[in-house]
C-alpha cells in the first residue's frame, strides 16, 4: 500500500513540475490541426507466453474538458503450454472509438467501445500431430480513468487503467482490469 501511495505523490509531484499547460486549447471555431492528437500502445512479452500488441489511436480535443476520436487494437500472443503438449497462437483484431472527459487538467475519465475478431489456433503435439482452429467475435466496454503527464509541446505519457464491463465470453481482457501506459503526441 505504501508504494501506492509513493507512486502517487510521485505523479502529484511531477504535475508541479510543470508550470504551463500543453493542452490549452483555443475555443475559436472551426477545425484545428494543433488540437489533434495520435498515439496508442505499444507491447511485447516473450518467453512460454509472448505477446506483441500494436494499439494506434487518433484523436481531437474538442474543447479543454473533451477529447475523442478512433482506435485500432492488434494483438498476437503465443503461448506453449508445457505439460499439457499444445501450443495456442491467438490474434486479435478490431478498433473501435474513444471518449476522454478531463475533470482536472492531468486526470480523466476514458470509455473506449470496441468491437474485436479472435482468431484461435491450437495446435496438439500427441501422436499424431493435429491443429484445431476457431473464430469469435466479441464487443468491450473499457471504462475507467487515467492521468497525462506532459512531457513537452502537446505530448503527454498516458497511464490508464480500464475494465471490460460488458464481459463477452470472447473477450480478449477477460475478467481482470487492463492496465496501459502509452502516450499522445499532437500535431
């Protein structure tokens, strides 16, 4: 609990860092392209389960509290199971679109529908050899919040942490919250 906490006042600490806001945005009508934003998630784990997910985003800040636009989320994962002789090769496709309400400056709330296609691939090692494809489809919900960290001009380090309330049998974040760090970059 005390790193929690740490954690924390470490964020706090670093907002005082900064004295100007990256993200005023200029009321004036009309489209701007300082106002967009693009960014996402990158990551990768290797080892008995590996895993490569490429998440781009796109977005607008449409006014200083709202900021919204599209996803793509792509995720391949192989995992080896060791004692049980198969091997499971799992992607994952969709996008969908995002919301973000900003009640202070740096935090936020994020809903994120999404609409994602599975694709399972198991192969067996018994005697003989034999693979056992599947296709789903499955709808997320991810609700939840985060915090911008600007690091220079309209560029942040985002941290979110998010969870599937609609739960589909087929979803990809199953039942357990997704927890991201990434970022946006402005125009």
């Amino acid at each position: 609990m005390k790193r929690i906490y740490l954690f924390a006042a470490f964020l706090l600490s670093l907002q005082f860092a900064f004295a100007q806001n990256p993200y005023r945005v200029d009321t004036s009508r009309g489209f701007d392209r300082s106002k967009m934003m693009a960014g996402g998630n990158f990551g990768f784990a290797f080892g008995d389960y590996s895993l490569l997910n490429l998440s781009p985003m796109i977005g607008y800040r449409f006014s200083p509290k709202f900021a919204g636009g599209i996803s793509i989320n792509a995720q391949f994962t192989w995992e080896k199971y060791r004692y049980d002789n198969f091997k499971d090769n799992t992607s994952i496709l969709g996008g969908g679109i995002w919301g973000r309400y900003y009640p202070l400056e740096m935090l936020f709330v994020h809903a994120q529908p999404e609409f994602n296609s599975l694709s399972l691939k198991r192969r067996y090692f018994d005697d003989p050899p034999h693979t056992v494809k599947d296709k789903f489809t499955a709808p997320s919900l991810l609700l939840g919040g985060g915090y911008a960290q600007p690091i220079g001009g309209n560029s942040a380090l985002v941290i979110m942490l998010l969870y599937d309330v609609l739960q589909d049998n087929h979803s990809p974040y199953r039942n357990r919250p997704v927890f991201s760090v990434g970022g946006n970059f402005g125009f």
